[in-house]
C-alpha cells in the first residue's frame, strides 16, 4: 500500500521543487520594481488576457511589456484594472521577460512537499508523527483560507 502512495507523492514533490527553483531563479536574477498596467492584451494560448505594464529602470527608460506569468495570489483574486500599480519582477532581454510578482509558486511548491512528507511521516515515523504533520497541514491549509477570505472582503467593501 506505501508503494502504490510513493510515486504520486514524488510526482507533486519533484513538481513542487520546479515551482520552487523557479521562484528563485526570478528571485535572484530579477529585478524587482512597481509597475502600471496599461491595458491588456489576450495569451498566445487558450482564452483570457494577460496584463501590459508600463515600468521605469533604474537608468531611467521607460518600457511597456506584456507580463508573461502572474504570481500574485491578489492580481488572480482581484479586478485588476488600467491604471492600477502592482509589484513585478523582471529579468534582462529585448523585450524583458516580465511576471507579477508574488509568492505563489513558492507557496504552493512548499505545500506540494506535503504528500512525500506525509508518506515518510507514515512508513518511517508511525502514526503520531503522520497525525502531527496532518495538524499542521490542516491549520496551514485553514490559515491560507483565512487570509484568502479576508482579502476578498477587503476588496468588495
């Protein structure tokens, strides 16, 4: 039975490092500023639109890019509208590579740690360490939530 479980959970796992190293590799070569949204453009796949913004680098020039991710929990949640400033990240080229910034990936890499976790907790640990990090993944799962919740009601009131 803890073999059918290891593969599934070493999937999301070595996903959950993809979203990870990804995070930081923006983290660390990108450059991190506020952006205006001009308008929107639609994705080169599937439907919907994806922000243009407007920046200012450092030396001063002025660019207006189209964000190719977005990884703000907030941007995803809210309405964003032209003319609303967001935090975004970008990387060197013509034209710069550009995402809203955010801790999405980083969070979602951690919690889809969570299953391998889980199995070792199970097969290595016994049931009291498993029954302690199924605490804690329910109240990490039930503080996200939380926050999610006020946030919405923050925007709508």
């Amino acid at each position: 039975m803890s073999g059918i479980l290891f593969l599934p959970a070493l999937a999301m796992a070595g996903f959950g490092a993809f979203l990870i190293f990804d995070f930081l590799l923006w983290q660390f070569t990108g450059e991190i500023t506020r952006g205006t949204i001009e308008g929107f453009e639609p994705k080169k796949k599937g439907p919907g639109s994806l922000p243009v913004f407007s920046f200012q680098k450092p030396d001063g020039t002025k660019i207006r890019v189209k964000a190719e991710k977005i990884a703000q929990l907030m941007y995803l949640l809210g309405r964003p509208e032209a003319g609303t400033d967001f935090t975004i990240i970008y990387r060197r080229g013509d034209p710069p590579p550009l995402r809203v910034h955010g801790y999405l990936y980083l969070i979602l890499g951690g919690m889809l740690f969570v299953p391998l976790l889980a199995w070792i907790a199970i097969v290595h640990g016994g049931s009291l360490m498993a029954g302690r990090l199924a605490f804690l993944v329910v109240f990490t799962i039930l503080m996200l939530g939380g926050w999610v919740m006020l946030k919405l009601i923050q925007r709508d009131y």
